[in-house]
C-alpha cells in the first residue's frame, strides 16, 4: 500500500497514490503519481493561456524513457480549480459527523439524470451521490478529509459505481513556483504535441479531472462507440449496454491507472474489455486434481542443476527456431489445459525430428474424459499428458476443426502423429530448473493466475504484479513457457498463451521470473518423448 507523506489516495477496485499541489493564486497545478512515475503539470502563463505537460517514465522497452505530452492554448474556467477536489459551488451543508475520531463537516450533492444523461447508456438513467468531508482549521481554512462518489443506476442498481479520494494529509503552504514550470527539454526523452481540447489527450493532462466531475466523463460515450466498433460489439438491449459500458469504464480506468505507476509492463483495454468475471474464466480452464499417473521427477539434483545453469545462455526462445505453432484462441471452451499440453507435445516432437506439427488440442477436450479430462470445463494437465501417453495425439489437419465446445471423440478416424514416455515436474521454484527443462527437453507447461487485471489487459513488457497469485488454489490457467530473456540483467519468461495474437504481444506474455510472477515457477512440466513414441514423419 502506499502511504504519500501529503496527498490522496484515490480507491476504486485499485489504488492511485498521488500528491497534489495547487497555487490558489495563479492556478498553477502539480500532481506525482507514484513517487514521480507519471507527473502532470498545469501552468497558466502571462498571455492567459495554460500550458500542460504530462511526463511519463516508461520501464516498458529496454530502458527507461520519459515520454512526454504537452498542449499550449487557452484557459478555461477549470483551470484554475485545484486538481483533486470537486467544484463545491451545488454541495450543501449535511451536519456534522465523526472522522476519524475528529469532528467533520459534511457536505453532499445529489445528481440525477434522465435516460442516456449524465453518461448513462441509452435506456439507463444514473444518480450520483456525491459526499465530501472537511475539517475546519483556525482561521476559516477549510481541509479535505474524504471525497466520495456513488452510483446508482435504474438497470444495474445502487452504487454500481464509485470512487473515493482519501486525502491522507492536506495543508497549507506557499508552494514553489519552480514546481509549476518544468523544462520539457531537459526532462523528457520524447516530446508528443497533444490536443487538450480532445477528451483523451486531456484525460492524459488531467487524469483527476474525471474523478471531480458531478457526472460520469462525456469521453467514455466516444470510448463504448469506438470499442463496439472495433471488435464488433451488437448488445441485446438497454440493460447489456449499460452493464457493458459500466465495465468498459472500469477497466479504462484500470489501464490508464497502472501505466501511470512507471511498471516494466504496459496495459491497454482490448477486446476483453467488456466481459464479466464469469466471462473471463472461461478463458482459464484449470481444475487442481490429484494425478492418476505419477509424474517423473526433474532429472537434475541440485549439484548438476548449478553446473548446468552456468551453461545457459542469457536469452533462449524456441520460436525462433521454428518449433512453435501459431497462437491460437481456446474461445468461450475452458480448454487451456490442452492447448498447452499440444504445445509442449508439439515442442518435444520437434526435438527429436525437427519437424513441426501443429496437433490437435480439440482431440484432447473430446477424448481424454476417460483419463480425467473434463472437456471444457477445466482439467489438471496430467490428465492430458496420460491421454497422450496411452492414445497418442493425431495432427490438428486430421482431426475435426476446433469449435470451442466438447464434441464426439473422433481418435479412431485420425492416426495419431506421436505418443509420449512420460510427463515429468520440474522442481518448483528454480528459475534454473524451468530453463533447462525448456532448453534441454521441450517447451513447458506453466500453471499460472490469470485472473489479475493486470494479466488479462497485459500489452507489453516484463508483467511484474504482486497482486497476481502465486501458488496453491489461485493457480487457474495453463500456458506454454517457450523460453526466456533477461532485461538489465533480470530474467523472464516468454509465454505463449491461447487467448488469440490480438492479446498481449502477440498472443504472448513476459514475466518476471525470479518473483515467481503469477506463479510461473510453481507447478512446471514438461512430456518425456522418446524417438520410439514417434508414429508417423
């Protein structure tokens, strides 16, 4: 958690630190997020027009750069309005309450629109209960406390929405006018002229603003037009839209929220922007359940694992030597389990012909029931490995198409290409481990969360996210670890997973290894394939 020495923490399903400074005379306006990640700065200037600049460190690329954003032209009336409080002018006196255990007053604001106002989707009339608490110094001075919003909707219901700012320490003080007026030249690697007059650009320039607003930010009309556009959106009715616009909100919030917080990775809303929770885990498709076939241990002890990590190379992908087939989309069919054991199976047979063959993942969802598979409805990986073991795996060019369900076993129409010995665990937790095993035997199967937002609108860069879980239950979806980097001398692992290359980079995620990042190193395995297991060249 983090704990600014004078400024506001703004919670909403995450957390933004942020101190903000306001000069009451001129306008001028600074807001750090994160220690100075992502720096925004207001500066009206002596002609009457404001110049803005936003200052981003991006740890996304090889370096770290600042990227940097800056718009000139004229004020309006907000800006001279301090960053992160609302225009107190419509709030009324409510009373007094306890803060805290201090004496507050409390000031509220209720607005309430017809259908589509206000940001609500057509059909959709929204009220918004606004409640701000102050404390009052000696001479009059009036201090924030807490600032919250909620959000009702005729559709959705009470508070289906909200947001609050908690201003953790708030003074008075004579700022210094130094702060106001950065030098763009000297601070930032690149310079992008912007529009403040365009809603995005200006959400860029003043990300508070459209938590000060008495509405919802007129911006996100254009942003649900522009996603249903894109991926080719048609909702059901009244209800679906706003409940789809209400999660688009969220999560543009949480995107644009975690690319201020100067991470290695960089999110983006794509095209699972507007799914619900129970829509996103059928993208994951893991059920821990006991093995039926015992796997074989790693082969390596400890003393022959350290001689052959000082063999490794710094960077190894098997994509680039060709022993990776296509990403592919695993769909509404919670069928990662086999997507990722095809791949490793692939893998292990390209090793010992090397001949690529795309096999068929589908074969494994309609007919390893009888081994413990459960179709599309989640199953442990060792499942599939035994059905590869026993069955063998035919060509995904021989098998029936994929089509996101379970469907009738069709093995005895299509000759298998290959079997396997054996599955074998790589010791748990060893960044070495899971390299060898990669390098020396076959891409591997990873059992990973990928229920953090962080994941699911993951772009690009090392993803490095504590909140992603790291063992035991919270391990949900299975991918495929084709390899590794390093990036100033600190490991990943490459990724491929089964959510389509319209996800992440490519269809692949990177991450950070040593912090056993969503639980990369807990449970990695790999197929034994010997050259008697291959039946078909």
């Amino acid at each position: 958690e983090c704990r600014p020495r004078a400024g506001a923490a703004l919670r909403a399903p995450w957390l933004t630190c942020c101190v903000c400074r306001w000069d009451a005379e001129s306008g001028a306006a600074r807001v750090d997020f994160h220690g100075g990640a992502t720096s925004t700065v207001r500066a009206p200037q002596p002609d009457g027009s404001v110049q803005r600049l936003e200052v981003r460190v991006d740890r996304s690329g090889d370096g770290v750069v600042r990227r940097c954003g800056r718009a000139d032209g004229p004020a309006d009336a907000a800006d001279r309005a301090p960053p992160a409080l609302p225009d107190l002018e419509p709030f009324a006196f409510a009373g007094y309450t306890d803060a805290d255990g201090q004496r507050a007053e409390l000031w509220t604001h209720t607005l309430s629109g017809r259908a589509g106002e206000l940001g609500a989707a057509r059909g959709e009339a929204l009220t918004f209960r606004h409640e701000l608490l102050l404390r009052r110094e000696p001479g009059d001075l009036a201090l924030p406390l807490r600032y919250t919003v909620r959000v009702d909707s005729s559709l959705l219901g009470a508070d289906c929405d909200g947001y609050a700012h908690e201003y953790e320490s708030a003074r008075a003080l004579r700022p210094d006018p130094a702060l106001f007026a950065p030098d763009a030249a000297a601070l930032c690697d690149s310079l992008e002229r912007l529009n403040a007059s365009a809603a995005e650009h200006r959400a860029r320039l003043e990300p508070l603003r459209e938590f000060t607003l008495p509405h919802r930010d007129p911006r996100y009309d254009a942003v649900v037009e522009r996603f249903k556009a894109e991926f080719g959106r048609r909702y059901a009715d009244d209800a679906e839209e706003a409940l789809r616009r209400n999660l688009l909100v969220q999560n543009v919030r949480f995107t644009s929220a975690g690319n201020r917080q100067g991470a290695t990775h960089r999110l983006e809303l794509n095209f699972l922007g507007d799914r619900l929770a129970a829509e996103l885990d059928e993208l994951l498709g893991v059920r821990a359940e006991p093995e039926r076939e015992r796997a074989e241990p790693f082969p390596l002890a400890r003393g022959p694992l350290r001689a052959a990590e000082r063999e490794l190379p710094e960077r190894f992908d098997w994509r680039a030597r060709g022993a990776v087939s296509p990403v592919r989309y695993q769909g509404s069919c919670a069928s990662c389990w086999a997507f990722a054991v095809a791949g490793a199976v692939e893998g292990a047979l390209f090793v010992r012909t090397r001949r690529l063959v795309p096999l068929a993942e589908k074969c494994l969802v309609d007919c390893a029931r009888p081994f413990g598979g459960n179709g599309c409805r989640g199953t442990w990986p060792s499942h599939a490995y035994d059905y590869v073991r026993s069955r063998g795996l035919p060509a995904r060019d021989d098998y029936p198409p994929y089509d996101e369900r379970a469907g009738r076993c069709a093995e005895r129409d299509a000759r298998a290409v290959t079997r396997i010995s054996a599955h074998v665990n790589v010791t748990a937790l060893s960044v070495p481990a899971l390299q060898v095993a990669i390098k020396e035997h076959a891409p591997s199967v990873v059992i990973i969360d990928a229920k953090a937002k962080s994941f699911v609108f993951y772009k690009k860069g090392v993803l490095y996210d504590d909140r992603c879980g790291k063992a035991g239950a919270r391990l949900n979806h299975a991918v495929l670890a084709v390899g590794w980097g390093a990036r100033r001398g600190e490991p990943h692992f490459v990724l491929k997973n089964s959510w389509s290359d319209a996800w992440g980079e490519r269809g692949y995620v990177r991450v950070q290894a040593r912090a056993n990042t969503c639980g990369v190193l807990a449970k990695p395995s790999y197929p034994r394939l010997e050259r008697a297991d291959v039946l078909r060249t």
